[in-house]
C-alpha cells in the first residue's frame, strides 16, 4: 500500500484532483455567499453569529489551498489545511446523517445532499491528503521547494 501511496504519478493525479475539487468549490461558494450561508445554518452545528464569518472565510481558504495545491506550492501544508476541512466536513455530514436532516451539503451549490456517498467523497479525498502530507508531491512544482 506504502508504494502506491508514495508513487509520485499517483500523488501529482491527487494533487491536481483535490485542487480542482478546493478551487471549484471555492469560487462557487464565493459566487454566492447567501446560498453558503444558507448552507452552513441548515446543519444547525454553529451559533448563528458566526455563520457569516463562516460563509465568508471558507470559500477563500478552499480556493486559496487548492490554487496552491494545483501549482505544487507548499503541498504538505496545504494538503494538511484541505485534510483539516475535509475532516470537519465528514464529521458535520455524519452529525447530520445521524440528526435526521435532509439538507444540502453546501458544496458545489444545489443537488448535494448530505449522505453516506458525501462521506464516502471526502473520505477518499482525505486519505489522498494523507498521503500527500506524508510523501509530499514535487513533480510539476511551480516552483523548486528543495532546502540546500
């Protein structure tokens, strides 16, 4: 399992995947930050003075992690920030999954609902951010990350 996980092809193909998926996400929600906000109050997880902030900060930090993902920029760092959301999103889709709420996921706008195939989504984008926190992705870098 280590030798694919750690293949370079195998970490740049999730690198750009992932990156895509942050980048799309990113600029969608910040596209429409009402229809986010909306998002974020239906799963009733946060004090409702805080969803705006949410809302607003998010989108950048998505867009921003995968932008930079996409170039090879920094990959451990913004593989482990794209990690942490990931993780967060997971455990609130489950909270909702076991509260009974049949709401959106607040991801790529309408036609998202949260469910066992949303978990299973970022589940395996997830463990790709593992890896690439692990064994790092250099080819096609942007620039050259190497320390002298």
């Amino acid at each position: 399992m280590k030798k694919i996980f750690s293949n370079q092809y195998f970490l740049l193909f999730g690198r750009i995947v992932i990156a895509i998926v942050f980048i799309y996400a990113g600029a969608e929600k910040i596209s429409d930050p009402k229809s986010f906000s909306q998002a974020i109050y239906n799963y009733r997880l946060l004090p409702i003075e805080s969803i705006n902030f949410f809302a607003i900060i998010l989108p950048w930090i998505e867009l921003l992690s995968g932008i930079l993902l996409l170039f090879g920029i920094s990959v451990r760092e913004n593989a482990s920030v794209i990690g942490l959301l990931l993780f967060v999103f997971i455990i609130a889709v489950a909270i909702s999954m076991i509260r009974g709420l049949d709401i959106e996921c607040g991801c790529f706008g309408r036609g998202n609902p949260v469910g066992w195939r949303k978990i299973g989504e970022n589940t395996l984008m997830l463990i790709v951010s593992l890896a690439l926190i692990a064994f790092d992705s250099k080819k096609f870098s942007l620039i050259n990350q190497n320390k002298d």
